[in-house]
C-alpha cells in the first residue's frame, strides 16, 4: 500500500468534552478526534459555543487563539456569529459563537419545561451553514467533514445543495455517525422554510418523513458514508424492529454506497485503575491485575462513606446511566427489591425520568445500607463506582455501543449486560462477564444471582474473570483504524467512479 494520506477531517458535532457533555457522544467525539490526530491526521472539532463552553473557559483561563466575527445572510436575515479556535487536550476546537442560539442553560433542552426548545431545527439549521462557512473564513477546506448525529444531518445535504458551498467543498466528502438512531431531529413540515433550501429535497428519498423533516435522515441519505457504533448495532438497525423508522434507508445505504459498524473505544489516559488520578487522589491507592487487593480497600472506604454496611458475603454492583426504560430500568425496578433482600448493595449515579430518581430515592431511604443514590451526573464519583464496585450493571434494551462496559472491563469490575448492541460485541458470557438475552425482569434477576453465585462460592473463577477483563484491549487506537480504512474506502470509490 501506497503512503497514507494525511487528510485534513472537520468533526461536526453537538458536543465535546471537556466543554459541553450531554450524553457519551462527547466523550466519543474528543477521544477519537485525538487518536485520529496520533495517527498523523488533521483533525478540527467544531461544536458551538454553549454557555458551559464559556464557563468551562473562564474557570481554566482558556483563551482564543484566533479569533474571526463574520455573519450569514440567510432566509432574509442577517446572523452575526464569532469563530474562535483554540488548542486544547492535543485537540484543536473550533467554537462557533452565536449567543441568541446558544448561551442557554443547557444544549438542547429547556430546562423550565424540560422540552426541547422550541427553535431547535432553527439553531442547528444556523449552526450547520456555520460550519461551511467558518471552513471558508479560516481557509481551511476539510477533505472530509464528519457529522456526528441528528444535529449535524443537514451539512451533507447543504454542501451540495447551496451554491455557495458546493464549489468550495466539491472534493469534500461527508461521513455521517449513528451515534444513537433514537434521536432523530424530527420537526414539522410547516418549519420546512426555515431550512431555506428548496422543496425538492422533501420527498421519501430525501428529508422527508411521515409528512415531518427528519435531520437524521438527511446525514444517511445526503453522506458518502455512515457509520454507527458497533457492529451488532450497526446490523439491528437494518431491522424493522429496532431501525426506529429509518431501517429501509439503512438498508439502502448499505446495499448501494457505504454503511458499517466501528466499535467505539476507550481513552485509557483517563480510564484505567493502574494510573487513575481521581482514585489515587480520592483513596491513595492504585491498582492492576496483580494488585487486586486495593480494589476490595477502595470498596471498604467507599461504602463507609455512602453510609453502607457491606459484609462480607454483599457484592456492591454499580450503576452510572441516564435513568430512562431504554437503560434497562424499568426492568430493574421491578426486581430490585428482590435483590436488596439477597444482601446485595447498589450504588447508582444518574438522572432522568422523575418517577425513577424518586422511586431510587425511596428505595435508598428504605435500604440505607444496601443503597447509595446520588441523583446528577459527577465525573469523579463515576470513577470511583467504577473503582469501588464488584460487578457493574447495563441492562438496556438498546445500546448502540455503551462505555461503561468498556471502563468496567478495565476497572476489574465484572459488567452484566443484556446481549444488544455493542454491549453483545465486548462483553463474552462466563469468560469477562455475564450477557442476558430476553429484556425481562426475572431474567435480569437470575443473571445477577448467577453472577453473584460465583462471587460469593468459586473466588478462583471470578478472579479469572476479573483478570480477562482487565487485558483486553479496546482502546482508541482500535478503532481509529476503522475510521481510517472508512476514510480511505470514501475515496477509493470515488476515485474509481
């Protein structure tokens, strides 16, 4: 093989850590933008300039390297908007500063009716034409732009169908990412104008759907290429049962252009018990294969400060999610209560539908030593519940790739997960963990007792479990090298049209 090229790709998306973090797209955006840099590739990251953005800048005395003031005439209106690029965690972020659309509270959510704003499509709508046009003003023309969910969909379908991008970006090509299929952008057909494109792109084969504008269907059907996140995802949302609507363009894709799976992966800088500084600072203490005993003192100190009273026969299992049925715990809710009266403790960290977190509440206050809730998202508490526990549980009923897992496997923290996704891809049943397959209460409970079971009665298997956990390897740099061989596939076909 020829030498590789070294492309020059703009990651488009609606979030990013360290500045703004909703779910684990932003995890997934900053980790794979700096491992694709290792692999010697441009890459640029542009999210807008939320207000935690801002915050997140102010508290660290982060400033802009450059900074630009440009506006966009559009539908009648002229929208004034700041470009700012900085240097940050081997990342180069691109901020597209627009304060009417995005200095909110909260990305995409209005947090006084906890709906989504109303002026939604209009934002990302403003923010999508932002982006081509914030490549034109810092003279950097992208080989690919790499759009990251709903929020990104309308970029392939701008680049070719506004004249004033399409000859700038005509040897771009567009990568769209499935992050999660169950967030799709869908708006009314009455706010149509509002995209200031013609009506000939709102047919079945286009944006539209069912009578309303789907965004995520625009990425899929307006991209040279679309991916999703793991492998055993990427084949159940060519399903009629689990592709929410859009199964047929999926199929599309894939039978006439590009469509695939890549597992996500895990920055190991951050996440790893051997060198984690949220746990040595937390509990002086570090950990690895051959010094699993740590582990059991991190679990001792940290139930002493939850308030719970473990002895020991009482495995701790850990849970960190958003707290919605397609978590798995409406299921869990159901036996939990079972499991409480078996002595075994839980301790959960999330946030999401009011009736779970008071019902967790509750059940904290009536279980007091068996159960810790902590209602909210907190980085350093998910480290060390990943730390603490023994056994770490994901029970959802769909996961397009999931994280946790992945962090557990390291951790020494034996995950329980229900065969979907890319929790069926990286977890193997009785060699590093335990896999359920029918999305049923009773089942959930009897793979926990079976797991438990070996925890209390065979420590030679579990450890061993334990230990095959700890080795694998799921890192980054695995699955940069998916992208990569996509990136060079895009052009390859290109190239041979």
């Amino acid at each position: 093989m020829g030498t590789q090229k070294k492309y020059k790709v703009l990651f488009a998306s609606g979030e990013a850590v360290p500045f703004a973090k909703v779910g684990g797209l932003a995890d997934v955006v900053s980790a794979l933008s700096k491992a694709l840099n290792q692999k010697k590739l441009d890459v640029r990251i542009v999210i807008p300039k939320y207000r935690s953005v801002t915050e997140y800048m102010n508290k660290f005395h982060i400033k802009a390297e450059n900074t630009y003031k440009v506006s966009i005439e559009f539908n009648e209106a002229e929208y004034p908007f700041t470009i700012e690029e900085i240097t940050y965690q081997e990342n180069k972020f691109v901020f597209i500063d627009i304060p009417e659309f995005f200095d909110r509270d909260n990305p995409y959510i209005d947090t006084v009716t906890g709906k989504d704003y109303n002026d939604n499509l209009r934002r990302y709508v403003i923010f999508n034409r932002a982006v081509l046009e914030a490549c034109k003003i810092i003279s950097w023309i992208p080989d690919i732009i790499h759009c990251h969910d709903w929020h990104m969909g309308l970029i392939p379908l701008f680049k070719q169908a506004l004249p004033e991008y399409n000859a700038v970006f005509h040897q771009t090509k567009t990568i769209f990412t499935i992050h999660n299929l169950a967030y799709q952008g869908v708006f009314s057909v009455d706010q149509y104008p509002t995209l200031g494109i013609d009506w000939k792109y709102f047919h079945v084969n286009g944006l539209e759907y069912y009578r309303h504008i789907n965004l995520m269907k625009g990425g899929i059907v307006f991209s040279d290429a679309v991916n999703t996140v793991s492998e055993t995802y990427a084949e159940e949302i060519k399903t009629d049962g689990l592709g929410a609507g859009l199964e047929g363009v999926i199929r599309e894709k894939r039978d006439y252009g590009i469509f695939l799976g890549i597992m996500n992966g895990v920055d190991y800088t951050e996440w790893d018990p051997s060198i984690d500084s949220i746990i040595k600072n937390k509990y002086s203490v570090s950990y690895n294969t051959e010094t699993l005993d740590q582990k059991a003192e991190i679990k001792k100190t940290f139930a002493k400060e939850n308030g719970l009273t473990l002895n020991k026969d009482t495995p701790l299992i850990g849970i960190i999610t958003r707290l919605y049925d397609q978590k798995g715990m409406d299921i869990f809710l159901e036996c939990v209560e079972n499991l409480l009266n078996n002595n075994i403790a839980f301790t959960i960290l999330g946030t999401g539908k009011k009736e779970y977190e008071e019902r967790l509440i509750e059940l904290s206050h009536q279980y007091p030593e068996l159960m810790s809730v902590m209602i909210g998202f907190n980085v350093d508490r998910s480290h060390e519940i990943e730390a603490a526990c023994d056994i770490f549980l994901m029970p959802s009923l769909f996961e397009p790739s999931g994280l946790n897992q992945l962090y557990s496997l390291r951790y020494g923290t034996v995950p329980i997960v229900r065969k979907t996704g890319g929790l069926a891809d990286s977890v193997t049943d009785g060699k590093t963990g335990f896999v359920f397959e029918e999305y049923h209460p009773t089942v959930l409970a009897d793979t926990i007792f079976r797991a438990v079971d070996i925890w209390r009665n065979n420590k030679t298997l579990w450890e061993k479990i334990v230990k095959t956990g700890m080795k694998e390897d799921w890192s980054w740099k695995r699955s940069a090298k998916g992208y990569l061989d996509m990136y060079n596939d895009v052009f390859a076909r290109s190239n041979n049209q």
